[in-house]
C-alpha cells in the first residue's frame, strides 16, 4: 500500500508539473489542407531553433526521398496518356525505361538498384515526360525533387521531402525575446496535424489551451483539385476550411495567422502564362490597391488577390446561438470580427520563414493576439 502511495504520489506531482510546464508555454497549431506546407513549417522551426538535423536524421530521411522519387516519376509516366490531349513519348530509348517504371507499379520497388535510377535519369530527360510535368496540375502530383541515390540529404532536400502525416505532432522549441520587451526566453510548442479529409476529426484533440492558429494555404493550388476528390479545387478547399476555423467556436479565443504558401509555386504558374480567372472567374476584373503591388506585375496582382479573399472571408458577420432562459427562446449573439494576420511564404525557404516567424513573435509579444508570453 505504502509503494502505491508513493507512486500516485508521483504521478500527482509529474501532473502538477506537466500543467504547469502546460500554462507557461506557448501553444501553436498548424491548420491546413493537405500538402499546404504545415510539416515543413515544422522542420523550419528544427533548423531556426533546435540546431538542425543530425546526420543520423539526414540518414533517415532517405527512404522517404527514394519513395518521393518513385512516386513523383510514375504519376507523371502514369499520367501521360491519361490527360487531354496526351503526350507522347519522345525516344525509344525513354520509351523502354517509362515502361520499366510503370512496370514496377504505383508501390515504390523492394530494392532501389542502379538500374532503377538509370531509367529514372532516361525517362525524366524525355521531352514528353517534361510536358507531362509541366501539366501535372491536371493530375495529382506532390511538390518534391529527384535526388541521386548515393548521397546524404541536405537540409534542403529534407525540406523538400514529403510524408503524409497521419498523426498529431510537436515540437518543443525556445526563442530569446527582444530587450525590448523585457529579454528572457519565450517557450512554444508547435502541433501539427494531417491535412487531408479523414485526418480532421483528429484536431479537435489539441484545440485546448491554444493560443494562435498557423494556418497555412498553398496560393499554388489554384489550378489543382484535391487529391481525395479530384471534383474539388484544392484553393478552394481551402478557403472553405479557413472559413471553418474562423467560426469555430473551439479556437474563438486564438489569434488567427495566415501563411498564404508556395508564393514561388504561384509565381511560376503566373510567369508560365496560367490563368486564374479559369478557377476564379472575379479575378478577370480585380484590381491591386495594395500599397505592396507593382502596377502591371501579374503576379503581385495574384498573390494581393488571394489576400483580399482571406479578408473578404473573414468579413462575414458570426452568429452564436446561445440558450435562453425562457425555454425555446435562444439568444443568437454576433460577434465582433477577429483580427487576421496574413503573410506571403515560401514553406521551404529558411530565411523567409525565419523572418515571417520574428513578426509572429512580434505580433504575440505586443498581445494583439491577447495572448500572455510567459518571461523567465
């Protein structure tokens, strides 16, 4: 009896403890779709403020960048005779190493061999092969890069490198604050969840004690459609589920910070010619005010465009419905708008985040956000 004392006597102090660790930390979720940039925020955050990865993590990563690989070229071989109008193989020479891909199958081989990356390097110089890629957003497509087999990743191939996340994550990491406002250490713990449609019922489990919402929305996904149901545009999904969020009642109390993601993704469609007005019909008559656009630059038309939606979203009036005390008479509340801080990222550039990351510290430390940083 005694020892059983002791132990929930210890279980009741790691408790005190935790909760105490718990309030003194600030506590932020990463929301999003699928594949909008929430895991390499969290790699971002390793690399800022945890000293980066160790060669063993680096060796790690490598299995997930050879499946990367894999998966990357056979949607894209996959692929080239299943949109309109098809693409053509341009060699013979590519022809035998696409069919040594598709051959393999979706599922990446047992073993990664010399001869597999031959193929890989033959089929990926195709010219077919290459206008296949430049159309993936016609199909499903992740955002990685090829590597060669031997070698150890860098730190931006890691980066780079995508993995479904089917779980709640956290990081823990400390960031020194300004003179300014007092010195010291701020603590945060920054959650990430999955994306995707069957992975949200999980968020509601780490909404509690919550102090700012991250949420990321990849600008480029105007021109693609969701990976779970290919008759709904991934942007506009999105917005969708930014609005969500805005009106939940769960995290009502939590700044709310957008990252408008992928801004190299965008400007590259937009230097290619893409049109958003295909997608968005009201962009053919938008027109930049932002003091930030340059006249006459497509893309800061685009990216200010995205914005104004965001804005526009969070414009709509949020209605309550309380119970009352006459029974069958509830009170319907309206709330008074949030504030909403947007940013324009690049998920896998250090030096953007790092300073995207400082303005959100900023913006918590001056508690717009009515959140209280702990100092120590």
């Amino acid at each position: 009896m005694v020892c059983g004392s002791g132990s929930r006597r210890q279980v009741d102090e790691d408790d005190k403890l935790y909760t105490k660790k718990f309030n003194q930390t600030t506590k932020l979720l990463l929301l999003g779709t699928g594949e909008s940039g929430k895991t390499t925020i969290i790699k971002q955050m390793k690399i800022l403020h945890i000293n980066g990865f160790s060669n063993e993590e680096r060796m790690e990563k490598i299995p997930f960048i050879k499946q990367n690989i894999h998966e990357s070229i056979y949607d894209i071989v996959y692929n080239m005779d299943k949109i309109n109008p098809p693409v053509q193989i341009n060699s013979e020479e590519s022809r035998k190493s696409i069919e040594f891909i598709l051959n393999l199958g979706h599922d990446e081989p047992k073993e990664y061999v010399p001869e597999y990356f031959d193929h890989v390097k033959i089929a990926w110089a195709d010219e077919g092969v290459q206008e296949a890629y430049e159309r993936s957003n016609e199909y499903q497509l992740i955002d990685s890069a090829a590597q060669k087999p031997d070698y150890v990743p860098t730190t931006q191939d890691i980066l780079f490198c995508r993995t479904m996340t089917v779980s709640i994550s956290k990081i823990e990491f400390e960031v020194p604050i300004s003179m300014k406002y007092g010195g010291g250490i701020a603590e945060f713990w920054m959650y990430d969840v999955g994306g995707q449609r069957g992975q949200r019922k999980k968020w509601i489990q780490v909404f509690d004690g919550i102090q700012a919402i991250l949420f990321l929305i990849a600008a480029s996904d105007f021109d693609q459609t969701l990976r779970e149901d290919e008759n709904v545009n991934r942007l506009k999904e999105a917005f969708t589920l930014f609005t969500d969020i805005y009106r939940s009642k769960f995290v009502r109390d939590a700044g709310l910070i957008v990252f408008l993601n992928k801004q190299d993704l965008l400007k590259q469609k937009i230097d290619k010619g893409r049109r958003i007005e295909n997608y968005f019909p009201e962009y053919s008559t938008y027109k930049a005010t932002d003091a930030g656009a340059s006249h006459g630059n497509e893309y800061d038309r685009a990216r200010f465009f995205f914005k104004q939606k965001i804005l526009d979203l969070a414009k709509a009036p949020v209605t309550v419905e309380q119970i009352g005390f006459v029974p069958g008479k509830n009170i319907h509340e309206l709330l008074p708008p949030r504030n909403i801080y947007i940013h324009f990222t690049i998920a896998t550039d250090t030096d953007n985040i790092r300073r995207v990351f400082e303005s959100v510290q900023e913006i918590i430390l001056k508690n717009i956000l009515d959140v209280a940083l702990p100092l120590y």
